[in-house]
C-alpha cells in the first residue's frame, strides 16, 4: 500500500503517443514540462506477439499478431489509482487493457532477464479503421506531439471524483 493508504495499481506496457515524454507527463500530471517526474517511473521495454498499425488518423492502435512480432515501449509503474484512471481515459473506450508479459530492456535496448505482468492497451475498436500502415514514434514526436500539447492546452485530465489534483 501506498503512503495515502490505496494499493498500487498493475504496471502497464505503454507505447505509442504515450511514449512522448511530454504528453505522458501531461496526462499524469497535467503539466508537460514534468518530465522528471514520469521519468521515474518508466523502464525501456518490448512486448512480444503484438503489433502496432496506424488508425487512419495516425493515431496508433496495438493488437495482437504473430509470435515474432514486437512492439518497443516503456514499462510503466503507476505510483497511483488516480494516474492509472487518467490512463484510461486518455485512451478511451476504443483500448482495452489486457494482460501481457513485459521485457524490461537494459542498455543499448538489449532484453534482460527480467520479465515483469503488467497490462497493454490492445485496440477494440472498429476493425475497418486500421491501416497496413506501421506508426512512428520519431515522426509524431517531430510535429505531431506539439499539436496534441496544444490541443490540449488548458484542458485538464481526468481526477478523482473529488476533484483533488493528485501530481506524481
């Protein structure tokens, strides 16, 4: 149990947009520029047996594939509920957290021995809106993370039912 008295919540494999340190540190936190703070809590990470695709809006969408397919990520550790509520709304009802067996990587991306149950956001929506397109973590972070920060800007993520702003 935490200090706040509430149990940890499951670790969670991200990848994708949540990849971009900022939107990450914006999601839980509600400030883009707390990158120290969610840099803590993640690891460099690989699932085996997925696949990323793009929707046909670029945004991007894992599922499960073949056996040798990869997807890199960051294994993320929740200190709280309330950022793992925040995660869940950020992806919507489209993304369904599943269980998966995480990789933890070490340097230079090499696998360690260490294996770690967290959860993945696998896509559940429409199956007609996947593209044969691969998605990119360096071209969204090239413009296409600036924009979500803008859109987002003055937006606040989701909080407890009580409105308390939790930070990390």
């Amino acid at each position: 149990m935490s200090e706040s008295g509430e149990s940890k919540p499951r670790p969670l494999f991200i990848y994708g947009t949540l990849c971009a340190l900022p939107l990450l540190a914006w999601t839980l936190t509600g400030d883009a520029t707390n990158l120290s703070d969610v840099s803590r809590l993640i690891q460099p990470a690989k699932v085996y047996g997925y696949a990323w695709f793009s929707l046909q809006d670029y945004y991007p969408a894992a599922i499960k594939h073949e056996p040798h397919s990869s997807i890199d990520g960051y294994l993320l550790t929740p200190e709280t509920t309330s950022q793992r509520k925040r995660l869940d709304a950020f992806e919507g009802e489209a993304y369904e957290p599943v269980p998966v067996d995480v990789v933890v990587l070490g340097p230079g991306k090499t696998p360690q021995d260490e294996t770690v149950e967290a959860d993945i956001y696998l896509w559940v929506g429409d199956a007609n809106a996947l593209t044969t397109t691969s998605w990119d973590l360096e071209t969204f972070q090239g413009g296409e993370s600036k924009d979500w920060l803008d859109l987002f800007e003055g937006a606040q993520p989701v909080t407890e039912a009580n409105g308390d702003r939790q930070r990390i």
